[in-house]
C-alpha cells in the first residue's frame, strides 16, 4: 500500500491539461468546448482559466489493493509470519471526494481551493505463524490484533475496519510560463493544509495503522510544471510534480516520505463532445519518517514505517465529455481507469489493483 503515493499522482498527482484555445488545434471549424482542453480525469490543477472566469467542479478517486506483495514479487502470508508478523492486510479500498474550485486572477494567474473527505477500509487475517517472541508493538504485548482492535485471535481470524472523515486541503496558484502557437508551459506552485486526523485510534487506544490515517498532519509543498502541445484532433502533455513535507514530524510524531512523479499523455477528439486519452505516471514514494509517538501495534506489516511507499508505473485509459449546445452546454465529465504495470515495495505491502478518476466540472464568468 501506498498511502499517499497514489493520492495525488495517487495523488496519488497537479498537471496542466491541453489549452482550450484554437492554437492547439487548425480544424477549420473548432467546436465551441474542446473535450480535450481539460486532461484526463486522474490529473489535477490541469489548466488556466481566463481572468474573472471561475470554476466548480468536484474529483471522485477509487483505488483497491489486494495481495501481498515485497519488492517486486507476490508473497505469501507465511512469509510474512516468518519474518515476525502474526498478521497481514489482505484487501483494502481507498474514496477521496474533493471539490475542485478554481478562479482566474488574470489570464496568467489561477487560484485553486481543493478541500476533501477520505474513506479507507482495510481487511486483514492471520498469518497462521505462531511466535515466541513479540516485536515490540503493544498488539502482540496486549493479546490484540495487529490493529489493537480486539478481536478473537484464533489462528484463521480475520476481520475488516476502516476510517473516515475530512482530509488534508490543497491551497494553489498556477502560473503561466510559455503561451507559445506551437505549445504552453505553466508552473504550479501549492500548499496542503494538514485538515486530515493523524491521531486516529483503535478501540484499545493504540494508533491505527499509519496509512489510515486521513491527512498527512505536515504542511506540504506541492511544486509541478507542466508542457502540452497539440495538432489538428490529436494533443499531448507531460508533467512532473512533487510533494514535500515542510515538517519533520507531525503532532503524533512522524512524516510521510516525500513523493516525486511524473505523467505524460495523450488525447484524440473522436467527436466534437468527446476525447479518449492514455497516460502513463511514474511515482517514488519514501517510506515514513519519525515514529508514533503513543501506544501503537508492530504485529502487521502497515504498522511499520519501513512498508510504505516504492516505486510503481501506472497506465490509464480515458474519456472526456462536454456538451456543446443546451441547458448543460460547457458542463464536463471525465473518466479514467487506471491499472499498475510495475511496482517495487518498499518492505511488506498490499498489492496495486486498479482505479477510478472522475471529474466534474463548469465554468462561468
């Protein structure tokens, strides 16, 4: 599992998508909103607005994990308990709702305000290892399970919890660098605003596992710069990004490692409402810094700094909509599947299985 590697990249990531303009494109007869003007639906901050003009708009983001998985290969969940953990995440789910809400100071400068709520549910099992010996986490010294929730510890229990509430919120400017016939460049420079909880507990009082945790509890610096270009129906853009904690630990005593990605893709307007697109990101993601600094559980593997984050490659598949003429002219949709094609974990981690990006959106002086 990858915490916060996927939240905005995840998370995971911040691009710039294709100009609404006519200078990307030399159809002869242009419809009145480019479905490819915005990009694809898991890439966010993706475009400027002219001056006066605002946004609303709101982000849905899926990703499940089963499996697990060290470094590179699939393991097993004796491997796990013979490496000293008596239990082991099995699946989990992760939602992010965000508003998306965005106002053009001038034709170079754009505010963006993207608040959110976040939901993870986690199952976990039995490594059907026995240990005489503990690991020092106050799960196995209590008799709890691997996340103090307390459950029968027979040796094929297993069982599911979750978390939910407000997560961190992102406050950014995006600025204009390049606005040239042949491409445009634009920087984005952002802040996260530590909103989440990082001090969520298990029934016992014991920490929850770190990457259940809804926020980071850091303020973070979130620094992206983004190329497009264009030709006639067909449109690209690359981008790279980074998250970087600006604390060395938060209020319960750790930090999440710092996150570098990048993206590229690309988009063809098949109709003058719709575009399909593919991207490919790349993510490195550092594991966690600091430690709890109350009562927490060593007995699973997401109860460890050093089982989280890698570095992983994903592929998506997308479609945006926008309709041209009606009460709901101008009103976009996106949509985008998203599936990893490779992945090194740092230490014991839950699997990468796919994801959903959606995105809704409109825009008025």
């Amino acid at each position: 599992m990858n915490r916060f590697g996927t939240h905005f990249t995840c998370l995971t990531p911040l691009a710039l998508a294709i100009s609404s303009t006519p200078a990307l494109s030399h159809d002869s007869a242009l419809p009145a909103y480019l479905p490819e003007s915005h990009a694809p639906a898991g890439v966010m901050a993706d475009h400027l607005h002219q001056q006066g003009e605002w946004m609303l708009g709101y982000r849905y983001l899926r990703e499940t994990f089963s499996g697990l998985y060290s470094g590179s290969h699939k393991t097993t969940a004796a491997a796990a308990g013979h490496a000293g953990y008596s239990m082991v995440p099995t699946t989990m789910t992760m939602e992010m709702h965000m508003l998306d809400i965005m106002y053009a100071v001038s034709d170079s400068l754009t505010l963006m305000f993207m608040p959110q709520t976040m939901s993870m549910d986690m199952g976990m099992a039995m490594t059907g290892v026995s240990h005489d010996h503990h690991m020092g986490g106050m799960g196995e010294m209590s008799g709890m399970d691997g996340d103090g929730m307390g459950h029968d510890m027979d040796m094929h229990g297993s069982h599911s919890h979750g978390t939910s509430g407000t997560g961190d919120t992102v406050v950014a400017g995006l600025f204009r660098i390049a606005d040239n016939r042949g491409y445009k460049l634009h920087g984005t420079l952002g802040i996260s605003a530590p909103t989440g909880d990082v001090d969520l507990k298990n029934a016992d009082g014991t920490f929850v596992h770190y990457g259940m945790q809804l926020g980071t509890g850091t303020w973070d610096l979130m620094p992206s710069l983004t190329y497009t270009s264009g030709h006639n129906r067909l449109s690209w853009g690359a981008q790279a990004n980074a998250r970087l904690p600006m604390q060395e630990e938060n209020d319960s005593g750790f930090s999440f490692g710092e996150r570098y990605g990048a993206t590229a893709w690309g988009a063809y307007r098949v109709a003058d409402w719709m575009s399909v697109s593919t991207r490919l990101g790349y993510t490195k993601q550092h594991d966690i810094n600091g430690h709890y600094n109350g009562p927490h559980n060593h007995a699973s593997p997401s109860d460890l700094q050093g089982n989280y984050g890698g570095e992983f490659v994903d592929a998506a598949l997308g479609v945006n909509l926008v309709a041209q003429a009606g009460p709901l002219a101008g009103v976009r949709l996106g949509l985008e599947w998203t599936n990893s094609v490779s992945a090194h974990y740092n230490g014991y981690q839950l699997g990468r299985d796919d994801g959903l990006n959606m995105s809704l959106s409109y825009a008025f002086d």
